[in-house]
DNA sequence: CGCTCTATTGATAAACCTCAAATACAGTGG
DNA sequence: CCACTGTATTTGAGGTTTATCAATAGAGCG
C-alpha cells in the first residue's frame, strides 16, 4: 500500500513504527466513481481515512434538497468522530473519482486512541479546522447575498484542490452547477447566471463540470463586498 | 467551589478525585452581565467550563453582522479545542447573565490530557455534538425558508434551555426579536412578524425578551413544512 | 412621568427562486 | 466522421420571499 505519513492529517505526530501499525489495523477499500461509502443515517461503525480520490460529504434536507458539506481528498479522514458515539450520522459520503479508503471498526480505533493519545489530541486538532470552516460557512450563509456565497465557496474550493495552469488555478474536482449551487445553497440558475457574468469579465474560465479561476484577487474583492 | 462531575459534559468517565484536581488547576472567573470573556480574534490561551449562568457565542460577519451560533449554560465547554492550537478563534464569548466560568491555560489542559486520555476522547464526543447541530443548522440555511428556521431556533431553544411553566415551556433565555433573528440568520422585523402571527395562533405567547412556547407540536409540524 | 429600549406593522424594493424552452457539449455506435 | 442521445448549461419571464426603511406603540426604570 503506498501510503506516507506525510500526506496524512491524522498521524502527524506518531513514529513511522507506529503508523504501519496503525495502516496494519485498517481495512483497505476500492471504490467506484458515485458509488456511497456510508448513507446518511446509517450507524457509523467505521472511520475512513481517503488514500487515493476525493470523496463527496453531504446531507438530505426533508424537503429531499441536498446540500454538500464538504469534499474529502487525500489524507483526509471521515466518519472520525461519528465512530466514537454509537449513533447514526446524519451524512452521506459518496466517490467522485475512483476511491480508495482505509477503514477501521469502532473497537479497533478506540484501542489505538487509548493506546496513543496523540492520535485523539490530533484528531483535536483536525475536528477544529472542519468547525471552524463549518462556523464560518455557516456565518455566511446567515450574512452574506448568495453570488457573495458562490464568490467565496469557488476560492474555499481552489484553495483545497486548486491546481495551476496556464491558464488560471484550475479546481480539480468535477464540479457542475448543480453542485456548486448545493454547495452554497442556492440554485442551479443562479450559479449559472452568476458564472456567467464572471466569465464575461474574465475572472474565471468554465466549461462542462469544470472551473478555471482567472483572477482569484477580483473575486476576494467581490465576496468582501467591494 | 460548587462543582459536580454530574453536571458537567466533559469528565464523565472520570474518578471523583481526578475530577477534583482538574478542577483545582483551573482558575475560577465571576463576569458581570454583558462582559466578555474573550473576543472574536482573539487568540485562544485558554479553555473554559461554564459553572452557573450562560455565555453567548456569536461571530460578526465582514459588514459587521453578528450571527448566534450557540448559547452555553452549566457544564459546558467554550474554546476547548481552539487552545489546543496556537490560534485566533473567530468567536465571541459573551455573558448573558451573571457567569461562573472555569478557565484553564493551555500547558494544564494539554498536561492534563496527556494524564487522562479519557479527557480527550470525552471531548471528541462534545465535538462530535457541536458539528452536528453545526451541521443540521447549516443544512436549514441552505434548504428551509426563514419561518421553518425561525421554528426550529424555537424549538432547539427549548430543548436546551426550556422550563416548564403552567403557561407552557419558557425559554430561559433573555430573548429579544433581534437576538432571534441573529440565532436564524433573519431580521428583527421578519422575526416580529412570525412571532405575531404564532401568537395569534396561540402557538406562543411572547414578551419583551421573553418566549413561552404552548404548542410544540405545531411548531415542529410547521417546521417540517407541513 | 418622561426616557430609553424593544416590539409591531405597513409600504416598498430588491434579491432570488421557479418554471420553461433553447442551446451546447461529450460520449456512443454506426 | 457523423448523427444520435443524454446531460449540462444558458437565458428569459414572472412571481414569491424577504429585507429595508420608517413611523408608531408598548414596557420597564429611575
């Protein structure tokens, strides 16, 4: 399995030792595009880390609207809490690209976090940067017009998974409008409408499922409200 | 000092005497209504437990909108994993009323989770609460209408801080339309709206800073969009 | 009783969604 | 290489929701 220390949030502090240890413990998974690792309100038996490929987090309002949480790419852990509490959790994890996982069972992670606190004072450390994004989200959507929303939500996603290219920082995720729209909460028209201004003044590039950022300081000017 | 394990959410699992130390390291602070015990930016240098009273925690948008993102009352925890960081939090702690608060620095906290291993793995539970009911808020930003929100702020208010009356569940809270409003991410105007319209219904009965909820059930039916 | 803070309510405007139709694009099989 | 098919995207018209502004009424306090 080729997986480095380095390119992992979770077991930053730990000896080489002692994360093939831990690899050991888990269950390797392969999985294909669009197919579900977990389903919303299943009981979380088991925390994934994400070796290879991007993973999709998000939640089903009553109404049957969905709403993207988040995007997971290497390294990045998921269901971490939720395994602690013996409960379900209210998100539904689903592959972009094709994915590749490792998981552990409850008793397994437990083991592990009494045996190294420091993998429990780590997971600390990362459940804080998924609240603080959370908090200031959700402080927008409270506070902010919704092209304000899709302004900041394009710059969240290249600065996770943007790539350079000639042409502009590319987000390297397959991104419809559909999606961008669940992802800031409006609707499918309207990131249409709002891309499309913007791609008239030139400060992004976008094709079928794709986003090209041109000029990421004009739309910093933008979502501040300049 | 007035302290019992029960009451508390973090040392559940915790000896009596273990407790007692953990309290004995933390340093007690008595605030005055409307003071605050740290600011939005500020950088965290300790974590806190609310012993008596409640604090307000709110962040303030760019243009200078603030957002409620929860209310603490007895036993529970402010800016516990932000301490473990050496960063700005982005939140403010206010009080609402006379508070007790225990305040620990950041070499005790992580010296006492390095002792107990059960301090940590505890915190991740209360962790695991606050990004749920992050989550769930965020979720009815982006898919519910603002009466369905407003609804549930009510609801979810209740849940936590309700004292059944003759009249019905009093929030204990002081709550003013704009405060709502800031809860749910609305105006004080479209809250006063609503409310007058739930008390002609007599779902509610309301005050100057005051709510008492009569009719629970309708409220969550209304909430669910029927 | 007057002062201050909070709440109510109306009128108006802006933001945004919904619906719908047309167009562009990528992949597939002939 | 081209037509075909299923998505994805664009764009318009119209309506709803909600914010904004403003003026009035009520509650609590010294």
């Amino acid at each position: 399995m080729l997986i480095s220390v380095e390119k992992t949030e979770i077991f930053e502090s730990l000896s080489s030792p002692q994360f093939a240890t831990l690899i050991k413990k888990g269950q390797q998974i392969i999985l294909q595009p669009k197919s579900i690792l977990f389903h919303q309100d299943d009981l979380a038996e088991r925390c994934f880390m994400v070796n290879r490929g991007r993973l999709k987090l998000t939640m089903l309002s009553e109404q049957g609207k969905e709403v993207i949480l988040r995007y997971l790419s290497s390294g990045e852990l998921a269901a971490a809490i939720a395994v602690l509490r013996n409960q379900t959790y209210p998100v539904t994890a689903e592959c972009v690209d094709e994915t590749e996982v490792i998981g552990w069972d409850k008793p397994t992670i437990v083991a592990l976090m009494h045996q190294y606190p420091a993998i429990a004072i780590n997971l600390l450390g990362i459940v804080f940067d998924r609240i603080d994004d959370l908090q200031h989200r959700y402080l927008e959507m409270c506070s902010e017009h919704v092209n304000q929303r899709i302004a900041r939500s394009l710059l969240r996603l290249m600065r996770r998974a943007g790539i350079k290219t000639p042409e502009g920082i590319h987000i390297d995720i397959p991104l419809s409008r559909q999606n961008i729209a669940d992802y800031c909460g409006t609707t499918l028209s309207t990131v249409s409408r709002t891309l499309s201004i913007w791609e008239k003044k030139d400060w992004i590039k976008s094709g079928r499922e794709k986003i090209i950022i041109k000029d990421p300081h004009a739309l910093v000017l933008f979502a501040e409200g300049v």
